[in-house]
C-alpha cells in the first residue's frame, strides 16, 4: 500500500474527506488544490491557479473544476461533487470513488458497477498546464466519457458570479476549445490527447458554496459557468490525457509530457520525502530570473519575514544550496534603506517588519555554515549586512527602529504591529510589542557577532574596529532588562521600564541564536519555563494557557481568528528555536526529546494539508490543525530538526 492512501470508506464519509486537501505547486507561481475527493471547499481551490503578469503577479482561478461522467448504455454516473446550501451536495461523485492515493501523483479511482476508472493528476513544471490522465482499467460495454469544465476566470481571493460582461463563446482548437472570458486576462485551453467532440451547452452553475470560506466569516457562494461539454468514447486499457493550459499545445505531446514529468516527481513514500517534496512547493522562479519563497499556500504570497526565516530548512534541509543563494541574491535586490519588504507587491511593497532583515542574518549565517567558506560570503554579503546594521545604529529607519545609549533596539508606532506577532483587529494590533522585544534583541546581537566574525575572517579591520565594543554593551543591557531570576524567564517586551512577563515562545531565540546574550544557565531555566508552558505537540503556543488573555480554540469570524493568533494558538515554526536551544544546553542527551517532538508530527501528513505541514494549530488539545494547509516555515522548522537530531546524535 502506498504511503499517502485513502480507502473507500474514509472517502466517503465526507466529514473526514472535506477537511483533506492536496495542493500542488508548479515552481512558478502556479497551483493545484482540492479536497481528495474534489469536491471545492475553498474560493483559492482550483486545479489551475496561475498567476497574471499583467496584474501584478496576482494569482487566477481559471479552471475551478472538472467534472467526469462515465455514460454506459445510456445511462450517466456523474464522478463530480460540488457543494449547495442546505448541505445539499450535487452530483454525488464521492461514492463512486474507491482508492485515493498520493505518493508521486494524485490518484483517484473510481467503480461504477463494471467499470474501473483511475485518474492521476500532474502540474507540469515551470509552466501554466495540468495533465490529466484517465485510464480505463475495466469494462465489459462500450464506454463513453463526457467532461463539463467549470470556468471562474477570477482573482483566487474574490468570487464570481453570473453577468452579462462575461465572453460565453468559445472558439475550437486542436481537440478542444479555447475559452477567454474577460478581456485582459490569458486565454484558457482545453485539449485532449485524441480527437473528441464538444457539444456547446453554456450555462451557469448557480450557488456554489465553499464551507470553509463561510466557516471563515467570508463570502461563499459563487457562480461559475460551463461552455458545454467533451464526449469521446473509451476502450478498456486506452489512456487519454486532458490539458488545461494558458496555452495553446500540441495534443500529440500529452502522454510523453506525462510520463516524462511523472518519472521526474520525487514520491513521497515516507515522511521525510514528503517534508522534503513539501519543502520544493514553496519555490517560484519566475522570468526575470528572480527567486523567490511562497510563504504559505493556499491564500500567502511573498513574505521578506517568512523567507528568512523558512530559507535556511526548506533549502540547507534538503541540501539545496544553490536554491538558497538565489533566494538571497532576489531578497537583496529589494532591499530598500536597511529593510526588506515584508508583504504586499512588487509594486507596492511594504516595509513593515523590524525582524526581517535581523532573520536575513540568521539565513546568511546558516548559509555561510553549509558551504564552510566565509571569506565568499562576506565578500558576497557584507556590504548589505554593514548597510543593515548602520541604518539600526544610526536610527535612520521608519516606525522608530533605532538603537538606544543602551545598545538595545528600539522600535514601534501606536497602530503598528512590527515584530511576526502583527494580527490587527479593526485597525488595532493585537500584540503590538511597542518597545525592545526580547527576540529583536537576541537577533540583533547574533547579527553583530556573526558580522563581527566574518570581518575578522576577512581582516576588515575597519568594521570590527566600530563594531567589536558594542556586542558587550548589548549583553549588560539585555540580563538587566530582560532577566528576572526569580520567574526564571525572559520578560516579553520592556518599554520605558514597564516590562511584560507575559509567557511567551519569542525568548527562545536568546537561547538558540550561535550568539547569546545570556548565560547557559539562564538558558537552561528559560527552556525549562517554555516546555512546562508553551510546548506542545504541534509546536509552540504563543501565550501561556495560565494567562487570561489565552485563547485556546483558533475559529469563528476573521476578528476572532485574527484575536487568537499569537494569543494561544500554536506555530510549528517556533520549534527550531526552542530544539537550537535545547540541543545546545542538553546535547546528546536532549536528542530523544526533539526527536520525538520532530516524529510526532509523521501523523499530520494525513491531515489538513496531506503530506505537508499546516500554519497554526489549536492552542487547546488535540492541537487541532487550522489556518493554511502548507506553510514554508513549518516545514522548514522540521527539517532544520532533522538536520539538528543528525548532528547532536553524532
């Protein structure tokens, strides 16, 4: 049995189906998601979701979805599944299907009495096109197949519906038809690998309804609108390949494309190999040569924050070095004043993160320990690590960063939230950490020494000379402000001598950065204080449970989502820091420990997102999986882990 597998009557109880997706990324910007069923549940789902270089790189819905049905002396088995109000589900496809599988490709198949149909789905690489082959394992009658496209030609974060703008008319093509909806946006072509006729019945699909978009508090309904239909008949052992594409392509090309791509597909037939085919999803290389880091699918787009701090794992942990260096070189390039955009679009970038280019230290320093050859990377580096470190100094940055007498950073504006924690409710920061954040401080001594130890690999004497008295400085400072003995724990945030003690995972960096501020025994008790409070099997709670500002449960409307955020609500990603430290302090012996933290999370790639790792979890046991299903800094933090177990075990 293959590793990813459903069997028929998981499938079809739709309670334990709907909430199992697949997503599947094409390296360029492009993906594939659906439940393992089919059956939409989400505006982002679709099985081609690419993005428009006209519009700024957003990515469409084009092809929401394709419906099969299997005609046998007359009589329709419709294999689709699209979900009404009411919980009203139509057609009922899912109880045909018998097997589903996911270990190279998506696999489906489906009984219908004698007939045995798989189906196997591949976006193909680097390019705007899904395959999709059926092959038709069994029959003892003649066999048609008809297939109905349900069109959106829609930004993935809005919905359609019905309207006279729309262009209803489709033009012919090699085996198929071409289908351009509204002007501006691409072409969408639909071909098969054999002559099949299409029979032109357009029409609206009306109420279409995703439950997690409703769960959410969003819109949910939407229409979307089918052309007509393709017929073609079917021989018992015959494939046919159907493409979707924004482009035209050449029919004969579709099963040798298929098979070539599909012999290039790592499978994913363990929990490493899925940590590891995970960890490739979130790569874009787009056009313009840059490379980039999907920080989450399905709804996230490029985050500066979440690059770093993803980088080092999803590439350094698949021993990808040359990946990393790409995506270092992009991020460079858009550095702008000492920062790095955080969110937003290329052409409207925004600078709002203080820790962004602090993480962009910590990458180039992992990088650097990989390749073992520090004299490149400064030479490579150094002018834009001197140029981060002077606009800190100077206090030449937005949203008062600067350095204070103290050798501490400063930084935040009433309204802005600047550290990760940034959930806003109307238009007011959860946790707005106005002041010296702990993790800020810890990153920005790391920064220093790290700088201060590739200077004098070098022999930049000048930089160590106006460096090399501050990290002793910084140090002093931190015990004094941050540490109290008695709580065993690093105070939160400190602002104008009023500190918070709230418990919570952002003082583990001052325990695993290489460089620290604090000695082994603070470290030891601030490990000891976090894994009583804020450890869990999906990662690390953000706040304490026995404070009474926890929120243990992550649901409901966007304001009280985005009000449990980093409340309670649990990150896999903040694991990597507390395993660095954990590892550092207990060594060998803390290898079982992280190691069964690491193992522990084998049984969610059956969950959520299947074979990937989600963003949040429940703060509240069974740690229940919430927010996107893949999350580049999840999964990078496991795979730093497996590098860390491999190196303390030694």
């Amino acid at each position: 049995m293959s590793y990813l597998n459903f069997d028929k009557i998981q499938l079809a109880n739709l309670e334990y189906s709907l909430n199992r997706e697949m997503i599947r990324s094409n390296r360029g910007g492009s993906f594939c998601n659906t439940t393992i069923i089919g059956c939409n549940t989400r505006k982002y789902h679709g099985l081609l979701v690419s993005p428009v270089e006209q519009f700024e790189n957003k990515r469409y819905v084009f092809l929401s979805s394709l419906d099969e049905t299997i005609v046998q002396h007359d009589n329709e088995f419709n294999l689709g599944i699209h979900k009404y109000d009411d919980e009203i589900y139509d057609p009922k496809g899912h109880k045909y299907v018998v097997d589903f599988s996911a270990d190279t490709v998506a696999s489906v198949l489906y009984r219908v009495g004698g007939v045995i149909l798989r189906k196997e789905s591949l976006l193909l690489d680097q390019k705007e096109q899904i395959l999709i082959r059926y092959e038709l394992m069994d029959a003892h009658s003649p066999t048609i197949l008809r297939f109905r496209p349900f069109l959106a030609f829609r930004d993935m974060h809005s919905l359609t519906h019905a309207n006279l703008d729309a262009n209803t008319r489709v033009k012919s093509v090699k085996n198929g038809i071409v289908s351009k909806m509204y002007a501006g946006l691409p072409a969408l072509y639909m071909q098969f690998s054999k002559d099949v006729e299409f029979v032109p019945v357009p029409d609206w699909f009306y109420g279409i309804a995703y439950p997690k978009e409703q769960e959410r508090g969003y819109d949910y309904r939407e229409d979307l609108f089918v052309p007509g239909y393709f017929e073609l008949e079917i021989k018992k052992g015959e494939s046919i390949i159907f493409s979707a594409s924004l482009s035209e392509e050449n029919p004969a090309s579709f099963k040798r494309s298929f098979s070539f791509y599909f012999e290039r597909r790592m499978p994913r037939a363990s929990y490493l190999h899925c940590l590891n085919n995970a960890a490739q999803q979130f790569i874009v290389r787009n056009k313009d040569n840059s490379t980039e880091v999907i920080a989450g699918y399905p709804w996230f787009g490029v985050w500066g924050r979440d690059t770093f701090i993803a980088l080092p794992g999803i590439t350094l942990g698949i021993d990808d070095k040359k990946t990393c260096k790409e995506v270092l070189d992009t991020m460079i390039n858009r550095m702008e004043g000492g920062l790095f955009p955080n969110m937003g679009s290329r052409e409207n970038p925004a600078f709002n993160s203080v820790d962004a280019p602090l993480w962009f230290f910590s990458a180039v320093q992992q990088y650097a320990g990989y390749t073992g050859d520090q004299q490149a990377v400064w030479k490579q580096y150094g002018t834009p690590m001197k140029a981060i470190l002077a606009n800190f100094r100077n206090g030449s940055l937005p949203y008062n960063i600067r350095m204070h007498d103290n050798g501490l950073i400063y930084a935040g504006q009433e309204g802005k939230a600047l550290t990760w924690m940034d959930a806003v409710v109307n238009g007011v920061p959860q946790t707005p950490r106005i002041g010296y954040p702990v993790e800020i401080q810890a990153l920005w001594y790391n920064a220093i020494l790290f700088s201060l130890e590739l200077a004098k690999e070098a022999g930049d004497k000048k930089f160590i000379g106006e460096w090399k008295e501050l990290p002793a400085l910084i140090a002093d400072s931190f015990v004094k402000l941050f540490w109290d003995e008695e709580r065993g724990y690093l105070a939160d945030v400190v602002n104008n001598g009023l500190k918070d003690w709230s418990i919570r995972p952002n003082q583990v960096f001052a325990t695993s950065l290489p460089y620290s501020p604090v000695s082994d025994e603070i470290k030891k008790s601030v490990l000891d204080v976090v894994n009583t409070q804020l450890v869990t099997t999906r990662g690390l709670r953000t706040l304490s449970p026995e404070d009474p500002k926890y929120i243990g449960i992550y649901e409901g409307s966007q304001e009280s989502r985005d009000a449990a955020y980093h409340q309670g609500t649990v990150w896999p990603w903040l694991l990597e820091g507390f395993s660095m430290g954990w590892l550092r302090v207990h060594k060998k012996s803390g290898v079982a420990y992280i190691e069964s933290l690491l193992h522990g999370f084998e049984e969610e790639m059956m969950q959520h997102g299947i074979g990937t790792i989600s963003e949040i979890y429940n703060g509240d046991p069974p740690h229940q999986a919430k927010g996107a299903i893949s999350q580049a800094w999840s999964v990078g933090a496991l795979l730093s882990m497996v590098k860390l177990v491999e190196k303390y075990s030694q």
